[in-house]
C-alpha cells in the first residue's frame, strides 16, 4: 500500500489550534500572578516542555509509524496502560488532590495517566471490533462483550473517581462501536444502563448531584455550587461582540475558578468576545469535519475506527467544554484540548493526531 502525504488540512489545523491555544493559556496564566505563592513558570514550562515539544515530536512518530503497527500490539499496549493508570493509587507513586487519585509522580514529574489509557483504550477497541466484525450484530459476542470491556475501564476510572473522562472515552466507544455496524438498539439498552449508573453516582457522590442540581437550576446559590457558572456567564457576557483584548480579562482575577483549566474558555470570550470564539468553534469544527472525512477514506475498517475514536474523543472533550461554560450542558472537570493547562494532555492529544495523520497517508481518495 503506497503511502502519500498526510492530510494537509488537517495538520494546518491542528498546528493552528496549537499555537492559538498557547497564546490563550499565556493570558489565561497572567491570573497566577496575582495569586501567592504561584508561579508562571512553574505551569508554563510543563506546557512548553511536554505540550508543545514532546507534543510535537509525537505527532510526528506517530504520523510516520504505519498505523497497522499498532493492531499487532494493541492488546499489551492497552494492558499496559491499565496498569500505569493502577499505579495511582499506590502510596509515594500516586498524588492526590482535592480527594482524587488521577496523578503519577515520577522523577519530580506529574502527570496523568488516564491520557495515555485513552490511546491505549481506541487502539485496542479499534482492534476488538475489526475482529468481530462477523459478530457485531449479536447481543453476547457483540455489544454485551464489547460494552464489558468499557465496563472494565469504567471501574478503574470511577475509583480516582474520574467520572467526566470516562464519560468521554465511553461516548467515543459508543460512536465506533456504531461505526463498525452495531445496532442501534444495543446502543440504546447500553444509555440506559448508563443513565441507571448515572443516577445512582449522584447519590453516591454528592459533586455529581450538585453539578446536575446547578444544571437544572443555575440561579441558586450563585456563591456556592453554581459560582463557576455564574462567573463563567458573567465572563462570556462581559466580552461582548470583540472582547477586551488580549490580556485584559477581568474575571480570571479571583474571579473565575480555574481560569487555566476547565474555565479557559470563559477567559478567551471575555478577551475576544463574540468574534473570536467563533472563529475558535469553527478551527474546531473544521478539524472535526476534516478527521471524519479521514474516516470515510480509510483503506480498511481498522483504520476507520482508530480516526473515529481518537476524533471523538478529541472533539467530544472540546465541544462539551464549551458547552459546559455556556450553561447549555450540566457542569463537568474537562479540559479545553489545545487549549487549557496540561502538558501531558496535550501530548497525547497530538499523539492521537499523529495516528490520524498517518491513516490519511492511506486513504482512498485524496
């Protein structure tokens, strides 16, 4: 199978989402010098270092290594990376913060490891339902035993508790098992089991039915539970039509909680305003529309999934964010990818891109 050149599109666009994000981190970081004891440098070397150059440099292995490669091992790589995101809760390995075991301290590093578990998880799923294409159809061989191995993730996942990225790396198991044929009814008993769980961890896990609770009513309590909305609103509205302008937004001073991290959209509208975050959305949709359009070119089923979930992942996590800071789905911990505060995630995420990358070297049509 002879290789060309990886999608052009695609790369323009994920370069331009990278390097437009780090501009929107830089003004969003300014906010930790007005917090003591915090440092700018501190967050931006971990972005600089692991974001943006070991992002880059894995894109680019990964887009020159024949995506094929990766079937052969996908299931020690997915093993693999269940046991690294197990570490975290070893004792002097594990860093806990504010009551969740999602880090690995390694050399003086940090870093978290359900990003890798994400790569790890659509190889191998991509891998499974290859497979059984012959038996996608049936309830036991089919869904039953592919939605178990979500399952298995899941539970992993709930104990940090990490309840938004398995959220996200469930809806991109969903998207691809649809992709390789899987029936729609299937799909439909497994959202409403997960709706089941869903309920029973609000009561379980009170941040769950607060977020649901400041969702349905967003005015209550706009001091406690649904301040980050509130302030996020406030932050949106205040941007108006073209924004403050680079580095003048108000409410990432003390304002707006995580204005690095899950916030960070709030940060960018009330600098660029309406205008801005359109052109933003659009990047976002254009890389979107350009990853799928990857899939339905791909040579064969294996490269198809791969695209599938790693562009669900990637675009679900970015639009759910958005979506989160306008008030229009209930408020969760995710990241803005590209964009928001971690140097680990976005490593793999343009790791992920790599991947794609090298299926369109493959595609059908140019």
């Amino acid at each position: 199978m002879r290789a060309h050149k990886p999608d052009t599109l695609l790369l323009v666009l994920t370069i331009a989402l990278t390097i437009s994000g780090f501009f929107i981190f830089t003004s969003a970081s300014l906010s930790l010098l007005a917090r003591p004891g915090a440092s700018f440098w501190s967050v931006a070397s971990s972005q600089i270092l692991f974001g943006i150059i070991g992002g880059s440099l894995a894109l680019y292995v990964m887009s020159s290594i024949h995506y094929r490669f990766w079937r052969k091992y996908a299931f020690y790589i997915f093993l693999l990376s269940l046991i690294l995101t197990a570490l975290v809760f070893i004792p002097g390995l594990g860093l806990e913060i504010g009551g969740a075991k999602r880090w690995l301290v390694i050399a003086g590093f940090s870093f978290q490891p359900a990003e890798f578990l994400k790569i790890g998880f659509i190889i191998y799923a991509a891998t499974w339902l290859s497979g059984m294409q012959q038996h996608i159809k049936e309830p036991f061989r089919g869904a039953f035993s592919f939605f178990a191995i979500v399952g298995l993730v899941g539970g992993l996942m709930l104990m940090q508790p990490d309840t938004d990225t398995f959220f996200i790396m469930a809806a991109a198991a969903t998207a691809m098992f649809l992709a390789a044929g899987g029936r729609w009814r299937d799909v439909g008993l497994v959202i409403i089991a997960g709706l089941i769980l869903l309920i029973m961890l609000a009561f379980m896990r009170p941040y769950i039915m607060d977020r649901l609770m400041t969702f349905i009513h967003p005015g209550d309590d706009p001091q406690g539970i649904s301040y980050q909305v509130q302030q996020s609103l406030i932050a949106i509205g205040t941007g108006g039509a073209f924004g403050r302008g680079f580095g003048q937004s108000v409410q990432k001073f003390d304002y707006l909680p995580e204005p690095i991290g899950d916030s960070i959209f709030a940060v960018f509208a009330e600098e660029f305003g309406f205008l801005g975050t359109t052109v933003l959305i659009l990047l976002l949709s254009a890389f979107t529309f350009r990853g799928f359009r990857i899939a339905s070119h791909s040579k064969d089923q294996f490269g198809m999934l791969l695209v599938v979930g790693f562009m669900c992942l990637i675009t679900f996590q970015a639009f759910l964010n958005i979506a989160a800071m306008l008030a229009v789905v209930p408020l969760g911990g995710l990241p803005l990818p590209f964009i928001s505060h971690g140097g680990t995630a976005l490593l793999a995420t343009l790791a992920s891109v790599g991947i794609v990358l090298n299926v369109s070297k493959y595609q059908q049509k140019r």
